[in-house]
C-alpha cells in the first residue's frame, strides 16, 4: 500500500509499506482522514525518545471498515469509523482496574504500531468505534483529542455551574474549552498568546492573558477563593507549579501537558494540607470516544473547524513547513483523496 513514511528525524516520503490484514478480533480501515499532533510532529523532529524508525505516525484517525477479522461483529465493511490508538495488554494493574490508558505495555498505534498516514491502518475491534451519520470523517477524525478534553474533565469532575480555569488554548486545550462547556461549566482559559485567546473566545471562553496580574484577575473574579476546578494542559513546569495558587481551598487541579523526563514540578507542601487540594494526572482517554463522538454529533463541539486540511500525499512538505512555522496551522488534518 502507499504510505507517509518516517524514515529518519526530518526525513519523511511517501512510499510502499506492505498492506496490513486484520487478524481475529482485528479490523482493516481505509483511511479517509489523519489529524497532525504534536506527537507526530515531535517523531518527525526526532524528539520523541521512545521513537524506532522507519514507522508510519497518525493516531487521530477517521475512516471506513475495509475488512474484519474472525470473531468481529458490528463492523461491516463500508462503516464509518475512528480508531482509539491507545491499546493496553488487559493483564497489567492499570488495565485491571480499567486504566488501560496507563497500561505498563503500552502500545500507541502511530507510535510504536504502524499508523493512519497510510492508504490503510489496522487496529483492535474494541478500539474501533462508529461514526455518527451526522459527522464527516475529517471532523471525526478530531475525536481523538476530544477524548482526551472529556477525560481531563471527568478526572476533574467538572460540574454545571463551576468555574474552570484552564492554562493553554492550543489544540488541547481548545478540545478541553468545549467540552467543559458542554458540561455547564463557566469556562477562563488563559493563554501568553493574544491569538490564541481570540480563539478560545470564539469558543465560548472569558479569556484572560496569562501575565504576572493573573493571579490577581482570577482573585478578582472568585471572591478572592481561586478557582475551584484548574485544567493546565500548556506543559511548561511554571505553569504546573501556579495551579496550586490559582486553586481554590477544596478545589481539583488536573495535569494534562507533558514536560520532557526528569523534569520537576515544585507544589508548596503547607497547601496540600491547607487547601486540601486534590490533584490528578490525566493521560489521553479510557472509554471517552463515544461521549466524545456524541458530543460532536450534537454539535456541542465545533473544535474541528479549527483545522486545516492538507492532502495526505503532501505530508512531507506540510510536515516541513509546519517544522519551520509551527504557529502556521493550529491544527492540521491529512487528508486522503480517493484516487
């Protein structure tokens, strides 16, 4: 089949890579749509450490069903689908107490299996999840990153009527805008970049510009008390660090950006036991794809418009320019024109 190749850091083309077949409990998808994550872009950069090339890169995947294994039922050739890349082993402690996503095996399609920058990618039955009518494969293709926004919320429980403050208005962060609204959350998201917060008010966010009066601002517009539910997905340390300033006492902190390993993050220790904060981590998604997908049938997520679309066969030069500019896209999609 044809394929978007990484070969090497900054060396991507497109080639032939030999044709998947879906094994039991496996399923053939004819790629229609890939999302460009940061993720992709740091294999492409060669800054992801776990990275084995050559591989195919693409997790945000939307497609059609070309082929089932034995055993597979639901999923009829000719289905409209996206695949959820995360694939835990089933027999470690996380996936036994249903954290697959944090599973000690873990295995990422379009990381460590070949991936959706291809004619065709295969993946588990269970990872596979239909596509509403209403829904196009490209804008399905954004579940992915709204499964994560779903899953930062429920680690935080996010309820209607609470004041949620996130830290970063990238892609993630954006996804994370929505689904809070959607939630009936009041939403203030905070960015360094003036652009950027142009956008998040678009999505209906109270924006707020992340200088050295946010502390105050956030004060200012909470009794003095702080947030009660604080989401950073910016991945800066500094940023992390301040979460526990901008809480409120008995209030939920969650984690979604990623700092590099060996990275520390500082929290006071006396706030721990003061505020009685409750911080989590939250990492992609477990079961959020069809809360995810229903969300954006119901058009309660617009986060899709957002994209860029770039053919799939121009992936090496996109690729190459996005390096250079990264601000060029917010977010880009790949999409395949059917030959």
């Amino acid at each position: 089949m044809r394929a978007v190749i990484m070969n090497a850091p900054h060396d991507m083309a497109v080639g032939q890579w030999e044709t998947p077949r879906p094994g039991a409990g496996e399923v053939l998808i004819s790629v229609a749509a890939a999302g460009i994550c940061a993720g992709d872009m740091y294999f492409y950069l060669g800054k992801n450490p776990y990275a084995v090339y050559p591989q195919i890169c693409g997790h945000e995947i939307g497609g059609v069903v070309e082929e089932v294994g034995e055993g597979v039922q639901g999923l009829e050739p000719g289905t409209p689908v996206v695949v959820e890349p995360f694939i835990g082993c089933g027999t470690c402690y996380p996936c036994r107490v249903g954290k697959s996503n944090c599973c000690m095996n873990l295995r990422i399609i379009g990381v460590h299996l070949p991936g959706g920058y291809a004619e065709f990618v295969k993946a588990p039955a269970q990872n596979v999840h239909r596509v509403p009518d209403s829904l196009s494969l490209t804008d399905a293709s954004c579940a992915e990153p709204v499964a994560i926004g779903v899953q930062a919320c429920r680690r935080g429980v996010v309820k209607s009527g609470e004041y949620v403050l996130i830290l970063g208005c990238g892609p993630i962060g954006l996804a994370l805008i929505q689904v809070a609204r959607a939630r009936g959350a009041r939403v203030v998201a905070t960015d360094i970049i003036p652009e950027r917060l142009k956008t998040a008010a678009r999505f209906g966010a109270e924006t707020l510009l992340a200088d050295e009066k946010l502390v105050q601002n956030i004060r200012d517009q909470t009794n003095s008390e702080g947030a009660p539910v604080v989401i950073e997905a910016t991945g800066n340390p500094k940023a992390m660090e301040q979460t526990a300033e901008l809480v409120a006492a008995g209030g939920r902190i969650v984690i979604v950006g990623l700092v590099k390993q060996g990275v520390g993050v500082t929290f006071p220790g006396l706030d721990f036991t003061r505020k009685e904060m409750t911080i989590v981590g939250s990492r992609a998604s477990v079961n959020c794809f069809p809360e995810a997908l229903r969300l954006m049938a119901e058009g309660a997520i617009t986060y899709p418009q957002v994209a860029t679309e770039f053919d799939l066969w121009d992936a090496p030069r996109v690729f190459a320019h996005l390096a250079e500019n990264p601000g060029a896209a917010l977010r880009g999609v790949l999409v395949r024109k059917r030959e």
